[in-house]
C-alpha cells in the first residue's frame, strides 16, 4: 500500500466530508470571483441530513438584493480518485452507491430542486448529479427494492465539473429540476402544500419570537393561507408530519409549551395584552405588539381557539378590532357606496397592499377595465420589488378579468382586450419566478385554484350530511353532529382566501356554485336548531353580509320556502344589519350619479352589483325578525328612497313588497294609511300588489281611509292607466274598496261595472268578487266568469308542456271554486254545467266528504291553499281523520303546517297572492 493511500485509509468519513465541503466552499469562490453581481449563500440544512440533503444554496442578484433561486444539495466526499467506467453498459460514466430512501425522497416527495455533488478531494474536482432528471431512476429503484437491496447505483457524466465556465449549465440543471418537481409532487401528493420548506424557525429565540417571525413569513405578501400548511409549521408542530387538525374553528395541536403560552396573555376589553406570566416576554423587543399582531393573524385566518391533543387545554386565541375604518373596502362592506366611490377616486402614494385593496375593489363594483388597469400597474411594481405572490395574483386576475372583459363589453377593441388578458400564460408566471419555495408551492395552489376544489369537498359532504339530517328530523330523528361547522368552516376559508388575497373569481361559476350550497346549508342548519345543539339557533352578521354581498335573493327565498320558515332570528349585539340597510336606503339617490362619473355606461347593467345587492339586502329585511320600532324606521326610509330616485332594476320593487308584507302587522295604522297615499303618487309594476298588502291590513283591523280629491285621482289615473282597456292595475279599485269611505265605495263599484260592461275580463270579476266589491251569486257577470273559467280538456297548455299533467291544471277553475267556497255554495248549486270529469283533484272538490279517499293524494291540500279552501278543508270529519291518520305515520312538515292553517285559521280577509 502507498504512502497516500495509508493516509487516505487513516483519516475518518467525518474528515473526508469537511474536506469536500471545504473544496466545494473554493469552489463557489471561484464562481463568485467571475460573476462578481452574484451573491452565493449557502446555509447549513442541518435537520434534513438523515434524509440526505446537506446545503441550501441561495443565489442573490446585487445591488438590489433579490432571490434569483434556490436549491437544494447532496454532497458527498472521497479521497480516493474517482475512475470512470471502462467495461459496463454506462462506461465512460462515474458510479457511485446511494441510499433507496434518499432516492425516493429526491424524486418523489421533495417539491424544490437537488443537485448532486461528488467532491474528488484527491484531484480537487466537484462533480454535479442531476439526479431528479435521471427518468432510469424510478424503474430501477423498484427493481433494488424487489431485490431487498437498500442501494442503488448512479452514474455521473464526468463533463459535469463545477466551476465557473459550467456554472450556468449547472443552474440550469437546477431550473429544470425545480420545474419538473413542481408537477411530479403536485399530483403525487393529496395537496401541494406541505410543511417542507426551506425555512426553518430558530429554536434559541424565545418561544414567542419564534411564533411571531413563522406567521410573519408565512403572511409576508398574503392576508390569509390554508391553514393545514400553518398548522404544519413549528411551533405549531414538534415533529414532522405530525397529525394536527383544525375543527370547529379550533387548532389542535402536540405543543403544550405553546398552549401554555398563549394562556398567559389575556385581552382586554380595550384591546391591550395583559401577561400572567413575564418569562415568555423576557427577552422579546415591542412584546405586546407582536402579541397583537400573532391574535390578529389567527382570529383572521379563523383560528378562534388552540387545543393541546394531549391535555385538551383550550385557549382563546380571538382578538377582534372595533372602530369605523373609512377606507374604501370598508365603506363598501357598510353599504355606503357613495362614499366607497369617492375615496376610489382620490389620487394617492399607495403602498401594494392598498393598490391591491383598490384594484379589487374596482372589481367589486364591476368595473373590470380599471381594475385590470390597476393590477397591471401593480404587477409590474411587484416584479420591482420581489413581491412574486403579488405578482402570481395579479397575472391570476388579469385572466379572469380577461373572460369578463370579453363577455361583458361590447366595443371590438375592449373584446380584443379582454381576449389578450386571457392569453397569459400562468404556467410562465408561476415556474419562472424564483422565490422562497413556500411561496413558490402557494404560486401552484393558486394557479390550479385549489382553493376551489378544497373547500368544495368540504360544503359538499357537509351539506350532503344536512340534508340527510333535516329529512331523519322530519322522520321523527335527533342528531347532535357537527355537519354545520364543517359547512361554515370550507366556505369561510374560500371565502376569506380569495377576499382577503384579492384573487379575482367567476360570480356565475365555482363560487357561485358553493355560495349556493352555503346558502341552502344554513336554512338547513337553523331549521334542525329544535334537536340538534351543534347548529345555529339565529342568523349572525357573517350570514347577513354573504348572503348580501355574495347571495341571490332567489335563491335566498327558494331555501327559505323549501325549508318553511316565516322569519329568521337575529340579535346581533352590534345590528350591522340595521346599520347596512339605513346606508343602503339614505345614500341611494347619490348612487346613480356616483357610478355616472365613475364607470361608462355601455355594459354596465350586467357588471353592476349594486342592483343585486339592493335586492338582497330588502329581501333579508323581509326575513329577519326586527322590532316594531326597526320596522317603522326602515318603512319611513323606503318611502324617502321612493321620494328621492327610482330603484335599481325590477327586482327591488318586488323585494320592497316582500318586506310590506312580511312586516305588515307590525305597522301602526297611521303609518299604513300613510303608506297607501304616499304610494300612489309613484307608480311602478309591483304597485298594486303592494297596495293590497295595505289595504288587506287595514281591512283586518277595520280600518277605513278619506282620500282627499287629488289623492282619489291619483287612484282612478293608475286603475285606468293603460291603452286599448288593457289596465294592467285595475284590480287596485278591487283591493282599495274594503277600507274606502262609503262615498268613494260606490264610486269604485260604479266605475269597476262599467268597465266590465265595456270589456268582461275574468281577473278583473274575480278581484272585485272575491274582495266583496260586486256580488257573486246575483252578479250580471256570473254567467260570463263561468263561460271564461270552465274547463276545455282540448286547450292547449303550456304549463303541462314543461311539467306535465298537473291535478289542478285548470287555474281558472280554481278561482271559480274559490268564489264557490267563499259564498259557501257548491259548485253544482250555481251552474247546470257538468262540473265532475275533470280530474280526481276537482271531483274530490266536488264532494270533499262523500269521495272515494282510496284514490286521494295529500298533496292536493296544498295546490290551491286559499283561506277560503281552507274554510271548506275544515267542514269535513272524514278529511280530518285522513290528515290526522298521515301525520300519524309521517313527518311531514308541509301538512303539518297546513293542519295547523286549516283547524287553527290564522288569515287575512282578502285573497292576494304576494312575493
């Protein structure tokens, strides 16, 4: 044996390895002297060794100090010279054993790029091994596994000599490693964020710097994160991959320490920290600040509470903020649009976080243009100042802003426009840009908008889960699941990620999808409040503020009707409502004018939300339960609204009648009777429903009305309003005759006959019938209204076209039976006309006692459920005893309501048909 190969064997592997280090150290030296506007770190990764990663180099551009990239190394060291292969298959290659595991790991679990290096102390040469691009590897891993082998040889082209003349093809190599395990462990792995990282808490700091500088890391240039990755991160977590897990708006985790320190600070009600125990803050510089920063970011990221699995500790982590912000967001959140205008277009110095602010918020009220405007500017600031997750949400948003550009515009160029944005290329934004790699894994979760399909699972199993609930609880069964908390908790994580990002999203796709899905799930949820403790017993302001902002109010009353409500409970302590609705109502009249100056008019009855959201907001004021004196003040706002501008859009008219008549009994008689003269002056489609609502009231409660001359002229003028004798509002007459003096009583009747006489139409009898205005059984006009609503099997319908025979397919008949049943007559008694043969829905009217109850259906009782149906559904003890029966062996809500109706009458005294 040589001289040098004693020395060799006499040295440890210890040794041999901080040599290669210390060549690999010269080496770089040598790279840096040549690019002398390149800065190289290369930091220690200490806590990965057992899984084979030594270094981590950061590659620094100077002078402005920004991250160019980032990688990974293995290194491994010899002193023995390193010989190619002369004889095998890879001669000409270096071979060298590695580890199964490491193998594995670099290929198939680790999401950031790894080089390779072999360090040949002997003749000062580093070798370089892009060993997740060898694609040979995978199959022969198997194969050494199959074998019961631990290793695996690699085979090491001996060009790949770092230095400076290959450093830019050993970055290169980098580049495309990084790349390619992006897509390897994105669809490897369930999620693509995980807890590796490259960055590493140091332990030596006192525990509450440690928890201070990770969220400062993590919500460097974001407001909000899934929070399975937070949750992974030390010192939420002491071992890697430990199972945590967030329920319920709560955090558990295995670190007791922490648990104990949250403990020890406690908030007070004007929102300082006061310490129990001075040993966690010792040491800490601006301690009660970042204690305040650490509760803010939980509480905004929903973590209201953190559990120890061990001792099952708990500890409030909320910390909740009060005051009237007047920034643009917050105007807008108050529904003060005028205002949220104004401060848009006031030109200021913004930082990023503001411009992004302003940039969704010309989103927000649907003008894409400036808002694509702005996130331009924005991208091209960010790229300025290494803000890379800004500017992977810019560019996101640029290409949804494109699709709504395009469908939403109607000038050539502004399409064109729209088209170019959509052409973006993502892929191109997210892998080129070089940053730290929890960053570089958030660009992926939110090029392939994983925060839409992560919360889907969740709303969708946890509405699939209330629905199968709330059908066993009207089958008689008592659940005590947490079904509702796993809804509220996937939607408010989707929620508060694409607003509190400012991501840019489709209304009329994905999320809209599961705001509907919320929507239904927590009808859902208030209506099981009875039998089951884990859900919500009222409405709270978050409910309220989606469901205006981000709602439907179709679908809003679908799910209110689907699951039988009356009224929604909400007590608020703060009542955001009553406050929202007052700014909604006083500032509408400086609307329109605000969004004349602000955004153009072409297209922008599509883009508008605020239609929308006027709409939403009086239909929630319909649901919710208030006070009488709530009820009046938002009357007398209505009314000044009124006074001052037209509603946006049909649907708040509708939605002004909903709230009359869901309210109507908590209105004094003074303000009904100033309800009906105020209304007549200004006249609108949805005006004479809203009228019967009045009149229905104070007829309930005996009340009669004077009109003055002026007023009785604004009545007749909108009856008669229209050409050719189509009065579209002339049942109006109909509706007002209850409560009018007798002078004008006879004046309506007279003017309602002469009509008839000129052009019979059977609405217009049958209002003026059924409210008492004319007769019925002795009327001149009965043997018309009988000609007009007797059945024709041989006419055509549509209503049967779309969905089928239906068992009352003949409308009119049905009022001809209602007018029957109100005179408390038959109908075989007023008519020699046949009346049985048109259905077992109509004989079974016919003959309600005497009928043949094997072939009847309990859904008829709801088909037509009149007050006077209802009289007549209560006259016979052979139908009781069939209903009673039924409810006996079925939960059925529906019936159970109509049981009630019809044996317990609570109804008004006229017949009209409300939204």
């Amino acid at each position: 044996m040589t001289k040098a190969q004693q020395q060799h064997t006499s040295r440890t592997s210890e040794e041999i390895q901080e040599s290669g280090n210390i060549l690999l150290d010269n080496v770089l030296e040598s790279i840096r002297v040549k690019y002398q506007d390149l800065k190289i770190n290369k930091t220690s990764e200490e806590h990965q060794k057992d899984r084979g990663v030594d270094f981590q180099i950061e590659l620094i551009g100077k002078p402005g100090e920004n991250t160019l990239d980032m990688f990974k190394l293995q290194v491994k060291a010899t002193d023995q010279p390193v010989v190619p292969l002369k004889t095998t298959i890879n001669k000409g290659m270096i071979s060298f054993k590695i580890d199964n595991r490491h193998i594995r790991y670099y290929q198939q679990e680790m999401p950031w790029p790894l080089l390779f290096l072999l360090c040949d102390n002997s003749t000062q040469t580093v070798y370089w091994y892009a060993i997740q691009l060898d694609y040979s590897l995978e199959e022969r891993l198997h194969e050494s596994i199959a074998k019961n082998s631990n290793f695996i040889q690699i085979f090491i082209d001996p060009k790949n000599i770092l230095g400076p003349n290959t450093f830019v093809k050993f970055v290169k190599d980098s580049e495309d490693s990084k790349t390619l395990q992006f897509f390897k462990v994105s669809e490897a792995n369930e999620n693509t964020l995980t807890v590796d990282t490259d960055f590493q808490v140091d332990r030596s700091k006192p525990l509450l710097e440690q928890l201070f500088r990770l969220l400062d890391y993590l919500f460097e240039e974001v407001q909000y994160l899934p929070l399975h990755i937070m949750s992974q991160y030390y010192p939420f977590t002491l071992k890697e991959r430990q199972a945590s897990f967030y329920q319920q708006f709560k955090l558990y985790c295995e670190n007791d320490e922490l648990v104990k320190m949250l403990d020890t600070f406690r908030v007070q009600t004007d929102g300082s920290i006061n310490f129990t125990d001075s040993s966690y803050i010792d040491g800490v510089d601006d301690y009660e600040n970042k204690v305040i920063a650490i509760l803010s970011k939980l509480t905004q990221n929903h973590v209201y509470a953190i559990i120890s699995q061990k001792t099952r500790k708990e500890v409030s982590t909320l910390y909740l903020t009060h005051g009237n912000c007047s920034c643009v967001a917050c105007c807008y959140n108050r529904l003060d649009i005028p205002k949220a205008i104004e401060q848009l277009c006031k030109p200021k110095d913004k930082s990023l976080d503001d411009q992004m602010k302003t940039a969704y918020m010309h989103y927000e009220l649907g003008n894409y243009l400036k808002s694509a405007e702005s996130f331009r500017k924005i991208g091209k600031q960010a790229t300025k100042e290494n803000k890379k997750t800004l500017f992977l949400i810019t560019q996101f948003n640029l290409i949804k802003l494109g699709r709504l550009i395009k469908n939403n515009y109607y000038d050539h160029e502004t399409v064109e426009q729209g088209k170019t944005l959509m052409d973006i290329n993502l892929d191109r934004a997210v892998y080129s840009a070089r940053n730290r790699s929890h960053h570089r894994k958030l660009f992926n979760y939110i090029k392939e908008a994983s925060f839409y399909s992560d919360s889907a699972y969740e709303v969708q199993t946890a509405l699939s889960k209330l629905r199968h609930e709330y059908q066993s609880f009207i089958g008689g069964g008592i659940f005590n699941t947490h079904s509702y908390d796993q809804l509220l908790n996937g939607f408010a994580q989707l929620n508060s990620f694409i607003s509190g990002n400012r991501i840019v999203y489709d209304r009329f796709g994905e999320y809209s999808l599961q705001m509907d899905e919320f929507t239904e799930g927590i009808f859902i949820a208030l209506a099981l409040r009875e039998t089951n403790s884990s859900v919500i017993s009222e409405f709270n302001d978050y409910h309220i503020e989606r469901l205006i902002f981000d709602g439907e109010h179709k679908v809003t009353w679908r799910y209110f009707n689907k699951y039988l409500f009356k009224s929604i409970p909400y007590k608020e302590n703060d009542g955001k409502f009553f406050d929202m609705i007052s700014n909604l109502l006083v500032n509408h009249h400086l609307v329109a004018d605000a969004y004349k100056v602000y955004s153009p008019d072409e297209g922008s009855i599509w883009r508008n939300p605020y239609p929308g959201i006027f709409a939403n907001c009086l239909c929630l004021a319909a649901m919710i339960e208030m006070t009488d004196k709530q009820v009046e003040r938002i009357s007398k706002l209505i009314m000044d609204c009124y006074a001052k501008a037209e509603l946006p859009g049909p649907d708040s008219y509708s939605q002004v009648n909903s709230f009359f008549s869901s309210k109507r009994r908590q209105l004094s008689i003074a303000l009904l009777t100033n309800l009906v003269k105020f209304f007549l002056q200004y006249k609108d489609m949805y005006l004479e429903k809203r009228i019967g609502i009045f009149t229905a009231e104070l007829k309930t409660r005996k009340v009669t009305i004077t009109l003055s001359t002026a007023e009785r002229k604004l009545l007749f003028a909108f009856a008669f309003e229209g050409e050719r004798n189509e009065f579209h509002h002339f049942n109006t007459l109909a509706f007002f005759h209850p409560i009018a003096s007798q002078p004008l009583k006879e004046e309506i009747e007279k003017r309602i006959t002469t009509q008839l006489r000129i052009k019979f139409d059977v609405y217009h009898y049958y209002y003026a019938a059924i409210t008492g205005t004319l007769p019925f059984l002795h009327s001149e006009f009965l043997p018309k209204f009988i000609d007009a609503t007797y059945p024709n099997p041989t006419k055509y319908s549509f209503k049967n076209t779309f969905y089928g025979p239906q068992d009352n397919e003949y409308s009119f008949f049905d009022m001809f039976f209602n007018l029957c049943f109100k005179s408390g007559l038959n109908p075989k008694e007023i008519s020699s006309k046949k009346m049985e043969g048109f259905g077992d829905y109509y004989d079974w009217l016919i003959d309600i006692n005497g009928y043949d109850y094997s072939k009847f259906k309990i859904m008829w009782l709801g088909l037509y459920p009149t007050k006077f149906y209802l009289q007549e559904f209560a006259k016979s003890a052979v139908l009781r005893k069939v209903i009673e029966r039924y409810l006996r062996n079925n939960r059925d809500l529906q019936i159970e309501r109509l049981y009630f109706d019809i044996y317990n009458p609570n109804t008004d005294d006229i017949e009209a048909d409300f939204e």
